[in-house]
C-alpha cells in the first residue's frame, strides 16, 4: 500500500508518461491483465488509457488491474490511470514511509 507522500511522488514522474495500455471494448481481458503484468515488470509504473469504448466504469477498470497484477494505484485522473509495481530489482526509489 502506498502512502500519500509516495503517491505524490509517483505522480510526479508519471506526469510526462504516455500511455502503454489502452483498455477499449473488449474490457479488462485475460490479455489485457498480461500484456499490462509485462509493462508493469519492465517499466514499473505505466499510465493506461481508458477509452471512451469500453463499458466498464474507470474505477472498475483500476481495481480489476491492480487487483489481477498485484499493482498499486497512484493516480486515476479523468481517463487515465497510473498503476505501479515494483519490479524485482526496483529502479525508482520511493520516499520511506515514516514511522509513528
């Protein structure tokens, strides 16, 4: 689970991204779930596209994903969400989460 100041951090270097995936008519597909885990473990934070085709809700479509390749949201902004995995040897460093 991400932290707010770590989400903001992601946000920040999604900002300048291109979408990788785009999600249309067919939905959220086992293909879809696949190609999505492949962008995950390469470039560990991707932006997808959700077009104006696809039935399901955006949000639908966020936690389905993240769900099915044990990613963390960072952003859902109009229709365009920014997922992120850290991959087995991570290359972004996420600002540590402070202890209470």
């Amino acid at each position: 689970m991400l932290t707010g100041k770590q989400k903001r951090f992601l946000r920040a270097l999604g900002h300048g991204l291109k979408p990788v995936i785009q999600v249309g008519k067919s939905d959220v597909s086992e293909a879809l779930i696949r190609e999505t885990g492949e962008a995950l473990a390469s470039h560990e934070l991707i932006k997808v596209k959700v077009l104006e085709s696809c039935m399901m809700d955006r949000h639908s479509v966020a936690e389905e994903l993240c769900n099915a390749c044990q990613a963390d949201l960072a952003q859902v902004l109009g229709r365009t969400l920014l997922l992120y995995k850290p991959a087995k040897e991570p290359k972004l460093e996420l600002p540590k989460t402070e202890k209470k």
